[in-house]
C-alpha cells in the first residue's frame, strides 16, 4: 500500500499549480488512525477540532431524524477530506454523524494546524478554498437533482459520478442518498437492466 | 447615500485581517449596475461570466420547478456577494435565477478579473475563500434547518437571522423559502402574536 502521507501530498498537489513547501515538517505534526467499519469519525452532538482526509475506506456522512430514520447527506471516500465542516469553522455541536462503512484509513489534522497552515501558506490557504468550493458545488448539484429530476436520473447521475462505488455501498444507503425506498431503488436498478 | 465603490471595500475588508492593496486600480476594472424590482441578474438556462456585490436591495435565488412552481434556494441582500457560482466556476448554464425584489444596485465583478485577483492576490485568495465558506455554511444550515426543525422553529431561526427582511421581502416569498404555503405561514404569525 502507498504510505498514507504520500496519497495525501499527491492528492492535495494535484489540485494546485504551485508546490507545497515544508511537507515533512507538516506531516509530522498530522497522524493516521484507522476506524473499523461501523465505527464513527464524528457523532451527532460533539464539538469537532479536526479535519479528516481519507486514505482508504468509505464515509457517509447523516443525520438522524426526530422520528428515527436517517438522511443520507453525502459520501466521502479515498482522496477526499471529510469533516462536520460547519462545526469546525463554528465551533457548534456537529449536527450529523460520520460513520465509517468499509475498514478506513484517514489522516488527522487538527484544526489548529490547519488554521496555522492557512496562516503561514498562501498555497494551503488555496487548498482549502478549492476545498470548500467543491463541498459547496456538491450540495448546490445535490440541490438542483433533487429539484430537478426524478429518481431515475438521480440514481444514472450518481453511477456515472460514482462508478466505482455503487458496488461498495450497501443499496439501502445509495436508496437513502437518493431520497427513495430501498424497495424503490430494485425495482428502478431492475427497469433499468431490463 | 455611501459610494459604492466604498461600502464595497468597507465590507470586504472587515471580513478579513490583512489590508487590500491597489484598490483603486482594482475597482477601475469594475462597473455598477442599477436593476429595476422584477429584473433578472441571471436567467435560468444562461452561462454566468460574472459576480456581483449587492449595493443596495434584496435578490432571491430560486429553481422554476416542472410543474411551474417555484423553489426559493436564499436570499441575498446589501453587502453580500451574489452569483450562480457553481455555473461561474464549471462554465455551464445556471440551473436557477436570480431577481431583485427592490430596486437594487450591484457591482460587476468579471470572472476573468476575479481569476486575476486570486491568482495575484493573497488577500483576495482569502476573500474569496471566505465569501465561499459563507455560502457552504449557509446551505449546511439550511440542510439542518429543513431536517431537523418544523415550521415554527424554522421562521423563528429567519426572523433571528434577517430581521430587517422579514418587512422587505412579500411575505409568499418568506412561505416558499421555509418550504411552506403562505396560508399556513399566515396562521403560524398569527398563532405567534397570541
């Protein structure tokens, strides 16, 4: 397996044009952990100090509702970073869980590294800015497909964005994702081979 | 009434601890534009090749719907960037529109200028970021809103919020924002007031 911070370095490099400088010194203030499938990242209700990326595994990311069920609000998997980003930045109680669904591997980051890094790096303030563009670019296209197509070319949007995926998440959570019953979603998938 | 030019730089900066350089050889490059009440800034359907920053008035956001009803996404209003940014930054065609619901003036940003100033710019790297951040943390508290709160909680957390556009903004445009018809937020301010 690629060493964890190597991913890293390669994935957060190859969004910006300019190097990173310093990565040793940086990543030795980082460290891995491994969740075991069904673990949580972060739970509904506590505060959050730190930024996950995602080396190996899958994440999703939901709230549990009044009533008991869930709403599935995104997935995150390798090469991503994943946080409760609005408790972060806020300093609120995380208003959803991240719960890990294969054996994962993730990077930490506290937050004050993060911010120190924003600080002293124009470069690492321009990974966090594309950062943050893709998380609200994710939500205003999950907005727009809910508003704007039905379950059928919801779930066709999602296997041509997620290929690879389809086959690693369970179909009640991809049912969930996509706001229909998992009965919904066989008969939907069966038309569909049909 | 303030320059525009000036409530622009004033709201800017506070924003942000670093000050801004070249600012009038910035603003320079920019133009103001006055847009009646009822006008469109952005049509669905349109490429979006700019930003704008509210001077004066309120815009609203919003999905015209197949079945011809509509969907308010937010508002913005005085010292507020508002664009279809997903449409700006991907290059494709806004999935929604902008219209002003006052009289309202706005400053143009071209996206080729605002790809300058980051790409020279440290501090406008940062504002961006910033401005970015804001538009993520209001959808993820929208989310959280419409999962997790009723109606009641949900227009007494925008009246907290706007309480100067509760008298601004028609009251069926408040109703659609929370996702409810103006019949039912009708009885839930008179239930409020007893």
């Amino acid at each position: 397996m690629i060493n964890p911070y190597e991913a890293f370095k390669n994935a957060v490099q190859a969004n910006i044009d300019k190097p990173i400088e310093n990565w040793d010194r940086i990543t030795e203030q980082m460290a891995t952990l491994s969740i075991k499938k069904g673990d949580y990242l972060i739970r509904a209700g506590n505060t959050v100090e730190e930024v996950y990326f995602c080396v190996k595994g899958i994440f999703r990311l939901f709230y549990l509702l009044e009533d008991g069920s869930e709403f599935i609000k995104s997935f995150c998997y390798e090469n991503e970073f994943v946080t409760s980003y609005g408790a972060l930045v806020n300093s609120f109680e995380s208003p959803f869980s991240i719960q890990a669904l294969e054996d994962s591997i993730v990077i930490v980051i506290s937050k004050g590294l993060l911010e120190e890094l924003i600080r002293n790096s124009r470069v690492w303030e321009m990974v966090v800015r594309k950062e943050v563009e893709k998380l609200y670019l994710k939500k205003e296209k999950r907005e727009m497909e809910f508003l704007n197509l039905n379950a059928t070319e919801r779930y066709n949007n999602f296997i041509k964005e997620y290929p690879e995926l389809v086959y690693r998440i369970p179909q009640y959570y991809i049912a969930s994702y996509l706001g229909i019953s998992p009965v919904s979603l066989s008969r939907l998938i069966k038309e569909l081979k049909n």
